[in-house]
C-alpha cells in the first residue's frame, strides 16, 4: 500500500472524507489534509506514551 492511500484511509476512518474527495483534491489541499494527520498522529502517540508512563 503506498503511502497516499494510507493517508486516504485515516482520512476516511477518523475525518469521514471519502477516497474519491480525498484523491480528487487539489496538491496543496492535500498536502494540508495529509500535515494534519501526520500532526495528530504524533499527538496522539504522545499522549498514549503519557499514559502509559502513568500506568507504570
């Protein structure tokens, strides 16, 4: 799976844009969709990482 469609997948799990709104978007619309995702993705491996700190 190369690296758009796993970015079109989160986009549909988490943000509901369907693969077809996704691949029909514009470079730069894309590219501001797929930073996000790569921005929450890191925020939500830190707070799992906190919290499995906590846990411990």
């Amino acid at each position: 799976m190369d690296a758009e469609a796993v970015f079109a997948h989160f986009a549909l799990q988490r943000l509901r844009i369907r693969p077809r709104e996704f691949f029909e978007m514009d470079r730069k619309e894309k590219a501001f969709v797929i930073a996000s995702i790569q921005i929450r993705t890191e925020e939500e491996k830190k707070e799992a990482s906190s919290i499995n700190r906590k846990k411990k």
